[in-house]
C-alpha cells in the first residue's frame, strides 16, 4: 500500500510533457532594390557598390575588356552597371588621397568626373569591335619619384597628394584602327574600381604658382 501511494505521488508530481515547437514559416529573402540615379543610392542599397572584378591588374583588365564588348554591343543595362562601378564620389576620393590632396583637389575634381566619365564612353563606342587593354600600374610611392612610370606625364603634379600605398592603374583600350581611349588613374578602393578623372587636369586651377624670385641686388 504505501508503495502504491508513493508511486502515485510520483507520478502526480512528474511535470506534465510539453508540446513540440512548431515550425516558423519561412519568409522569402526581401529583394535587392534597383539602382537609384544618385549619389545617395548606395545608401539604399550598398551591395550596388561592389565589383564582380578582381582588385588585380588581371581583374581590371578584364572588366574593361567587359566594357568595350558592352559598350560596342550597345547594351546598356551592362555599360551603365560598369559607368556606376567606375563612378567617383567622395568616399572614394578620400580613400585614394591623401587629406591635404582631398582639400585641394575634391572640389575640382569630384563634380566634373561624371560628365567626363560619359565622354570617354562614347570615345570608347567610336573604337568599334576587336579592342585590346593593356594595364600597368604603381603605387603612390612609386610616383613620389617624379617619374611617370608610364602614365601622363602631369602626375606628376599630383604625385605628393596621392596616398602612398595605393595602387594606382593605367588602362589603355586601343582599337583596331590605332585610335585608344585611356582611363588614368584607376584605383581599387571601398569594394569598387574607380576612375580618378586625371586629377591633374585640375592642378593649374586650385593650387597657386609661385613665380621665381630674382636675386636681390645690393
């Protein structure tokens, strides 16, 4: 008898099973948005700003040689996913400059680089089919010699407010008829290849010219 008891105390004791979890619904990944035509869409949807391309002169030579076929072939959803890729805004900028290259050159550089961007598009459509890209490239330190180690030679004028462990790049597509289109200088910079706008285009606006002082005469 009082093991009968005792085994019925267990039991009433023994917590009651619980019921099993039920399964969450599955909720289908939310889409990334399209591309919005401002400088603010990359707030909305960051992953834009990211190149398929490898941050290697490899990488680089292949995506301009993308470029070409798709700027030839017309096909524009692709020309305009590489002219976003190569865009420059000011983010990038501070990345690849120096802080007193930034204060200097940023407001010359920056809102014209879209413009002149289309341009060398539209010189690129001219090269027609069979287009070659050749790459070369150096680093910020490299440039600080005052050689121009194969780009324009007005880097130099820049050289000082280039970063100098940035690698910097010149591309060059030439078509079949001699005619070429250069992209100079081109830097992998926060996940994107950029176009630089050949900063130096703008030196002679921003930065003062001391003229040569003559010897004092006693």
């Amino acid at each position: 008898m009082a093991l009968a008891a005792l085994a019925c105390t267990r039991n009433r004791a023994r917590p009651e099973s619980q019921p099993s979890a039920r399964a969450i619904a599955s909720t289908p990944a939310r889409s990334i948005s399209p591309p919005v035509e401002d400088e603010a869409a990359e707030l909305i949807n960051p992953l834009r700003a990211l190149s398929p391309y490898a941050d290697t002169a490899a990488g680089l030579q292949t995506m301009f040689a993308d470029l070409a076929r798709a700027t030839i072939d017309n096909d524009h959803d692709q020309v305009e996913r590489m002219e976003e890729q190569l865009r420059l805004d000011d983010e990038r900028f501070a990345l690849v400059f120096t802080f007193e290259g930034h204060r200097q050159l940023h407001a010359a550089v920056v809102p014209s680089a879209r413009e002149r961007l289309e341009e060398k598009f539209t010189r690129l459509r001219a090269l027609g089919p069979g287009a070659a890209v050749t790459v070369l490239s150096a680093t910020g330190e490299d440039l600080a010699d005052g050689s121009s180690h194969g780009f324009d030679a007005r880097i130099a004028t820049v050289r000082t407010l280039l970063r100098p462990t940035v690698r910097y790049f010149r591309v060059m597509v030439r078509g079949t008829g001699g005619e070429s289109v250069v992209f100079e200088p081109v830097a992998f910079a926060g996940g994107r290849w950029v176009w630089l706008a050949e900063p130096w285009t703008a030196v002679s606006a921003v930065l003062p010219v001391t003229a040569p002082t003559s010897p004092r005469t006693h």
